[in-house]
C-alpha cells in the first residue's frame, strides 16, 4: 500500500474557450443593461397629445414595460435576457407609435390653425384669433382620443382627425364695396334732381351722424335724398349669396352652438333642448298674451300675432324634423344674417323724413356748409365720418348713454388692473386695495414738479408706494380723473333727464319703491318673487353690492340672463340664462324658508312654476324701463345739441398763433413735406402696421390718399389758417388737429392727426398750456347737454359752470365765462396741472364761451 495518496491533477494553464466566453457574458450583460436603460428611458419620455384615451393608454404601456425593466433588474441575469430586452423595444415600438402618430396628427392640426390665424380674417384661407380660439376647442369637443378594446387592439377609426374649416370674411367691408358700386349706378340724370357731381361726373354721397346714426345721401336743391333701403337689401342679399360667406356665417354658427349638446340632468336633457324650451315657451305666452286681450286687436298686434305664430311653427316643425342641435344652429345663423341686414339697413338706409336746407332759402348755410352761397357751383364738404365724429358726452339715446358710462367704468377699470400688476423694490406684489388705488389717483391735487424742479412730498409719497417715477404716476391720475369727470357728467345728464321727464330726483327710488314688494306667481303656486327678494338673492349670492337698489339688482339679471350664443332676433327671442336663473330662485327659497317647486319631468318643457313667477316680474320690468326710456329718448331727441362745437380755432397769443401758422405753412405748402405727416386712420377696423421691430408704422396723409385713390396731389390744397385743434381729446389724452385738405374738385376732406406728432414747438407751447386745459373743460360740459346747465368740475373747488347763464361761478360768485375761465387757468397752474402762457388769453376764451 503506497504511503501518500496523490490528488488529482490539475493543470496550470487556463483553456482560451473559457476566457472567450467569459468575455462575451460579460458583453452581454453590459449591452442588454445598456438596451435596458435606453427602453426605460424611453418609455418614460413617451410624450401623448393630452387625450384622456391617450394618457390611460401611455399610463398602461408605462406600467407595463417598467414593471418587465423592474423584473430584469431584480433577477440580474441581463447576459441572458437579450431576447427579452429586444422583444420588448419592437413591442414597446410597435404600441407607442400609434399615440406618437395622433399627437402629430393633432399638432399637425393645430399648426394650420395658427397658419390660417396668420394670415388674418378678410383674406383667403385666413381666420381671426377669435375664430381660432373656438376651432381649437371645437376640433377637440367629445373626443377622448384613441379607443382600444378589451384586447388592447387599436380602433384605427379613433385617430384624430380635426373639423375642417374655411376662411373667415370681413363682410362689412363687401358690403361697403357693394355699396360703392350702388352709388356709381345711380345716374344723377334719372333722380329728377340738380345734384352737385364730383370731376368724374358721379353723384356725391355724403354721409354723417344723424341724431347717433350713421346715415348716408345726396344733398339735392330739394333736401336729402337717402338711399332706398331695398338698395341695401340687395346689396346684402349679394353678399350673403357667395360661397365664402355662407361658409363663414355657417361656421360661426356652428362654433357658437355646438357646445350645447352637453346633458344637464340626469334624464339625458342636453343645452339645446333647454334653450329651445325657452323659445317655445317665450312664443307661447306672447301669442297667449295677444290672443286674451280684451277686444279687438290693431292691424300692429294682427300682424305681430301671425308672426308670433308662424315663428312657433317653424320652430316646432324644425325641432321634429331636424333635431335640437340642428335647430339651435339654425337659429344662431339666422340671428346672425339679420344683425348684418339690420346694421347695414341701419347704416346705409333713411326714409326721407329730415331734409336739409334748401339750397333756394339759406345762402348763410350754403356758405357754411358748401363754402358756396351759389346753389349750382356747390364745393361740398364731406361730412365727418363716424371714425372723425367728436361725439356728445353719452350720445342722445339711453343706449349710448349706458354704453358711455360702462365705457368709462372699464377705462378706469383698466388702470386699476395696472397697478394691481405693479411690484415693489423687491419684486414683490404692493399690497393695496382697488379702493386704496382709486382714492389715490383721484384725490391727487398737485401735477408737476415746482419753480425748483422737484416734486412736492405727496407726488414723492404716491410714486415711492407704487414704484412708480412721479410723471407716470402723474399721468395715470390725469386719466383716470378725466375719465371718472366723464363719467360723472354723463350720469349727471342722465339724472337731470329723469328730473325733466319723470319729475323725480331719483327715478332710481321710484323703480324700486314700485317692484321692491310688487309679488309676482303663478296660479298654481304660492311661491312668490318681487324685486327685493331677487335683490337681496344677487347679495348673499356675492354678484351685486349689499348697498345696490332694487332696480340696479333687476337691472344686473336682466342684463345677465341673456344666453351667450343668442340674441334678440325675431327668430330667437330672449333666452334666459338658466344657471343664473336657478341659482337666484334657490337663493330666494333658501332666504324666506319655502320650497321651490320639484322639477320632476312631469311638466315635458320642465319649466316649474317658480320660473314663470320669475319670468313674470322680468318681462314686467323690462317692458316699463323700455316704455320709460322711450319718454326719454323722445326728451334726447328735442333736446340734445349734437353740433356743440368740436373745434377750437386759436392758439394762444397773437406772437404764439403767428409761430404755429408760420410752422404750419413749412409743413403743409409741401406736398412732398405734407404727405409724410402722420394722422388718424379715418377707417376704425384698418389694420395697422408694424416694422420688424414691432413697432407701429405711422399713418400718414400720403397713405389716405392712396388707400382713397385720390389723384392730383400737386394740385391739393391745406390752408395753414384752417387747421384747428379739436375741442375734445381722444380717451389717450392725446390733443387732435382737425387738418381739413380741398381736393382738386373741391371737395373738402376733414382729417385728425395727433398734435404732438406734428414737429411745431409753438403748437406744444399751447396745448400744454392751462388756457387750452381750462377752454377743455369749459367745452366738457358743454357737450354734455345738461339739462339744469351746470357743471362742477371735479378738479377745481368752488368752481361751477353756468351755462344757461354764460357765466363761470367763483366761490359763490358770478362772473362772466370769459373772465372766469381766466381764474381756472391760474388755478390749474397753481396745481401744477399746466402752465399760463403769461400772456393775455381773453381773445381765446371770448371766443368758446361767446362772450
């Protein structure tokens, strides 16, 4: 037996097979953890359009393909899951591409949009930024994106796909091209009368307000002759027949409505059917209200029944035949078509009611008006356009009248939401009230710097607590004062109407003392409404003030019942906006403690009880404010100065006048000088443009003559001793030139330029001066129209103007307005509001208070 057992034996050189394999493990393990990582990666960037369908699916394959990564990485084998990694990018490929295709479809989609929005409505395949908005949100109404069965098997049909569209149309300006070709078709030969012709031989349509209406005609030696209204009617029906524009007007229907296809309660009732149920209930209780009236009707109330009835049937006949969806649209365009012919009726057609002077009996007007007392060699002056038109304060209607005031209310509205944005020193937001704000901008009584240059303590105070320099802080003041005085004296006109036609210095009282307990139900209830019950409902619902009256609560739901997408049209009617409606009956039910009637879907219109008692009390009070109005309106009409005076023809001194004449005569005797002068766009909607900087390129006289076709600029005549500044600065505060240019033919054209862009230092002198701010606020009140004729300035204590009496009233003392606008001059200096001339200014003051 051997003594030592020898091991086994083992050799000392390694086999190159096992080296090799090693290293390509090892290879494999780096490459698939690498592939690994990079499918992680990209599952986790995987970026969807924002379709709920879409999310839930990225949601699924992330869950899915992270948890076989989360796998992998707990087992660490990755040298032999190659085939697995693999397989999972091609499936992982092969599910996101179908979200990555809708997302591209969708942005696709989006980008033609933004395109079309480029290229602006009124030319081809553009659109405004309003119609863009809504075809954004339209393209997505009801689409949740892609759809995939229980299998996770795509439905290739869910791909999106967005509506198509059309251009929008500037139909105001076809219309107007419409109309131009009107007028050149009507043969001053055939009209039976002597009218003045332009050098082409063509009839000259003047057009102007009248009473607040733009209106247009020819002046005859026997009055005015305004255009027929089936003229307009045509025109319109011309327009409204091509292709472009029904597609626009069907397409702005289509996006003003589709939204109502929303279910509101859990019977399935949708929008529609609730506005619809609105209209057909509105119609019936007209036609109720006609067909129980005590005796017979007039010819009016015949014809208005047969219409009420007409309307019921076709809106019943459409609603079986169409649907509610297609109903509601309908009505929407039709709404639509008959705001356009009502607008272009309203502008373009007159009866022949309110001629002119003759040109026989009024050599004095003729001179004025034609610059001509020859009645058959007539120069005639194109009156001022609505753009041109120096408005009264408030128009003459109590439309205008609350439109003005509204207006004003969002100017200082605007400047508020200014200075909520502004931010300290530190960047951080100023803790101030719109209140506080307001306080501060109005009771501001010192607005420039002193004799040594510096600002007074509260100027300083007022800039440092808003981070403001003292001129801005100084200018937002002077607008918002000027706007707050305009304002005051158009409330102030309102409230002295009431006075004159209703007798009362609170018709506001008198409104609400009458529907404040005025109880309004239905039959089969004893749930009741009457206007302090709304008013005390639009409280506590936080819509309206606690200290609102009763009419300004009634005012506020009627003016916010009406639907978005309606209107007022014949077809329509009023709608009534149905959560505002439920929110004020629930609020009153909550307030007295009594039930409102169930809505259970007995009643098939689901219109309860409570509605009509509420409905009741609206169409009550609606119908007495219109008649009111109406009475008002009438006193508006006999009463309201439209031709207050809109110029000021002086410029200071004779030395400082004879500098801005001097100014004007180098700048205008120059065509090539004066065709360069910027000036007001006569034509409101033109668009404006911008260099590459983005910066406006002004508009020039030059550009209003090209734009107008006018030709024999040479020829051109604009007289330095005509230019006037306007009486009335534009809502900028920005001074106006009236710069009137004779055409070869005589024709006169007003146009307004901006006064600081024409480079005249003695013009500047003068309409900073504090003679020019008080003949402004003198001529204010003027157009005002007040009834009582006085004016108290805001911005001066112990200031009134007496206007009936041509007198400036100092601190309780009569003085003539002459004399006593000299005295708010000074005062306007010594507030450093603007600066005297130094000089004597009684020629300019005489002359805009004629005396």
């Amino acid at each position: 037996m051997a003594k030592y057992e020898l091991p086994q034996y083992q050799s000392m050189y390694v086999d190159p097979q096992s080296v090799a394999i090693n290293t390509e493990l090892r290879q494999r393990f780096v490459d698939s953890f690498a592939a690994d990582d990079t499918l992680q990666a990209t599952v986790d960037g995987m970026d969807v359009a924002d379709f709920d369908g879409d999310i839930n699916r990225k949601n699924q394959l992330s869950d899915e393909y992270n948890g076989q990564i989360r796998a992998r990485a707990e087992r660490g084998d990755y040298e032999t899951l190659g085939m697995s990694i693999s397989r999972d990018a091609r499936n992982f490929i092969k599910d996101y591409t179908p979200l990555q295709r809708n997302k591209e479809q969708y942005d696709n989609y989006i980008k033609t949009i933004d395109e079309a929005e480029k290229i602006g409505a009124g030319k081809p395949g553009g659109i405004d930024s309003a119609s863009a908005a809504k075809l954004k949100k339209y393209a997505v109404h009801n689409y949740n994106g892609l759809e995939y069965d229980e299998q996770n098997i795509l439905n290739r049909d869910s791909y999106f796909s967005g509506p198509g569209f059309v251009g929008e149309v500037d139909e105001y300006a076809l219309i107007k091209d419409e109309m131009a070709d009107v007028v050149a078709r009507q043969d001053p030969k055939n009209l039976g009368y002597e009218v003045p012709l332009d050098s082409q031989g063509k009839a000259i349509i003047e057009n102007g307000i009248i009473n607040g209406v733009p209106r247009y005609w020819m002046t005859t030696k026997s009055g005015r002759e305004y255009i027929d209204d089936d003229l307009v009617l045509n025109a319109t029906n011309r327009v409204l027949s091509r292709p472009d524009v029904k597609g626009a007007f069907n397409q702005r229907a289509l996006l003003d409505t589709y939204s109502y296809d929303q279910v509101v309660d859990d019977r399935g009732t949708t929008a529609a059917q609730v506005q619809l149920d609105e209209m057909q209930m509105s119609l019936e209780n007209d036609i109720n209200a006609l067909n129980q009236k005590g005796g017979a009707l007039t010819a009016n109330e015949t014809t208005k029944l047969n219409d009420l009835e007409a309307q019921l049937e076709n809106l019943i006949e459409n609603r079986q035949e169409n649907g509610d969806m297609s109903t509601l649209q309908n009505v929407d365009l039709n709404n639509k078509i008959n705001e356009f012919y009502q607008s272009n009726v309203q502008k373009y057609a007159y009866d022949k009611k309110e001629y002119a002077r003759t040109y026989d009996d009024d050599k004095e007007w003729m001179a004025n008006n034609t610059g001509s007392e020859n009645p058959y060699n007539v120069q005639t002056v194109s009156t001022i356009s609505e753009a041109q038109q120096v408005p009264t304060i408030g128009g003459n209607s109590t439309e205008t009248l609350t439109t003005y005031i509204e207006d004003k209310e969002n100017a200082i509205n605007t400047t508020l939401e200014y200075f909520s944005e502004l931010t300290d020193t530190n960047g951080q937001p100023i803790a101030v009230t719109n209140e506080e704000v307001l306080e501060d901008l109005l009771t501001l009584d010192d607005f420039g710097a002193g004799s040594d240059g510096t600002y007074s303590e509260d100027i300083q105070a007022m800039a440092e607590k808003y981070n403001l320099s003292p001129e801005l802080f100084i200018e937002k003041a002077k607008q918002t004062q000027t706007n707050k005085q305009r304002q005051l004296l158009a409330q102030q006109r309102r409230k002295e109407t009431e006075l004159e036609v209703f007798k009362t210095d609170d018709y506001n009282s008198v409104i609400s003392d009458t529907y404040a307990n005025l109880p309004f139900h239905h039959r089969d209830s004893n749930f009741y409404v009457n206007g302090l019950r709304v008013k005390d409902a639009l409280v506590d619902l936080g819509l309206i003030d606690k200290d609102a009256s009763v009419k300004d609560a009634l005012d506020f739901y009627s003016k916010n019942q009406r639907s978005s997408f309606g209107g007022t049209g014949t077809t329509a009617g009023a709608l009534t906006d149905e959560k505002l409606q439920k929110s004020v009956l629930a609020q009153i039910s909550k307030n007295v403690g009594e039930p409102l009637d169930p809505r259970d879907g007995k009643n098939p219109m689901d219109v309860t009880a409570d509605d009509i008692a509420i409905r009741s009390l609206m169409e009550n009070y609606e119908r007495k404010i219109a008649k009111d109005n109406e009475e008002v309106d009438t006193y508006y009409k006999a009463n309201v100065k439209t031709d207050t005076g809109w110029d000021m023809p002086h410029f200071g001194d004779k030395e400082n006048a004879a500098k801005v004449t001097k100014a004007f005569k180098t700048t205008f005797e120059d065509p090539a000088s004066w065709q360069n002068v910027p000036i007001y766009n006569p034509d409101p909607n033109a668009e404006k443009q911008y260099d590459e900087n983005g910066d406006e390129i002004p508009y020039t006289i030059g550009q209003y003559m090209d734009d107008q076709s006018i030709t024999g600029v040479d020829k051109i005549k604009i007289k330095a001793d005509q230019i006037k500044l306007s009486s009335v600065v534009r809502a900028d505060g920005a001074s106006v030139l009236l710069i009137p240019i004779t055409l070869e033919d005589g024709t006169v054209v007003p146009l307004r330029a901006n006064a600081a862009g024409i480079q005249n230092e003695a013009l500047t002198r003068w309409t900073t001066s504090a003679e020019y701010e008080a003949g402004k606020l003198w001529q204010m009140g003027v157009q005002a129209n007040l009834p009582q004729g006085q004016f108290k300035p805001e911005l001066l204590d112990g200031i009134i103007f007496d206007y009936k009496n041509n007198e400036v009233i100092v601190d309780g003392t009569p003085m003539k307005a002459s004399k006593g606008l000299q005295v708010v001059a000074n005062m306007l200096d010594r507030a450093n509001y603007a600066k005297t001339m130094g000089s004597d200014q009684k020629e300019f003051f005489s002359k805009i208070t004629k005396n």
